[in-house]
C-alpha cells in the first residue's frame, strides 16, 4: 500500500515536471515571438538558441525524473523486503513511530 503511494507521488510528480516544461516550452514561445515583434534581426537564431536551451532543459528533466522514479522503487522494493524478512520489528516500529507522534501532537 505505501508503496502503492509513493508510486502515485512519484507519478504526480512527473506530472506536475511535465506541466512546468510545458510551461517552460510556452514562456519561451511567448519571448521569441516578443522578440521577433520588436524587429531583431537575428531572431532566427535566437529562437533556435531558445528551442535548443529549452530541449536541453526538457531532457534534463525527463532523465532526472527517470532516476528518481527508479530510486523510488528500489527503495519500495528494499523496503518491501525488509517488511517480509522482519515482520515482528516493523510492526514494533510501526507502533513506536505512532507512540510518538501520539505524544507528540498531544501538546
């Protein structure tokens, strides 16, 4: 189940990159065209410095959040199996960790 939930984070998370590129994408659409409106000329090559910046800036982004994804679930998986070798320690943790958030929001 948290492993269920971190996936889904990791997912909106992916997500919410995407839409930020996208973002991105469309800011510097919008500042090519501010720029071919103000009569450069060497626009052309400002507008392909801005697509290559903007590629770069997406592939960075797209990598990153493969790794993070991947970090993700290995670290479900290493979770996942310390669960299934420790059963009785995770249950005494979990119960712990609840103690103290308990006492915690008691004040």
């Amino acid at each position: 189940m948290a492993a269920n939930n971190r996936r889904a984070s990791h997912d909106t998370d992916a997500d919410e990159l995407a839409r930020q590129i996208k973002q991105i994408q469309s800011d510097f659409a919008s500042l090519a065209e501010t720029l071919k409106s103000i009569g450069l000329d060497r626009i052309g090559d400002v507008s392909e410095a801005f697509s290559d910046a903007v590629e770069q800036a997406s592939d960075a982004v797209h990598d990153s959040t493969a790794e993070a994804r991947e970090r993700g679930e290995n670290l479900a998986a290493d979770v996942r199996d310390a669960i299934t070798r420790n059963p009785f320690r995770t249950i005494l943790v979990a119960f712990g960790v609840g103690y103290l958030l308990a006492r915690l929001t008691r004040r």
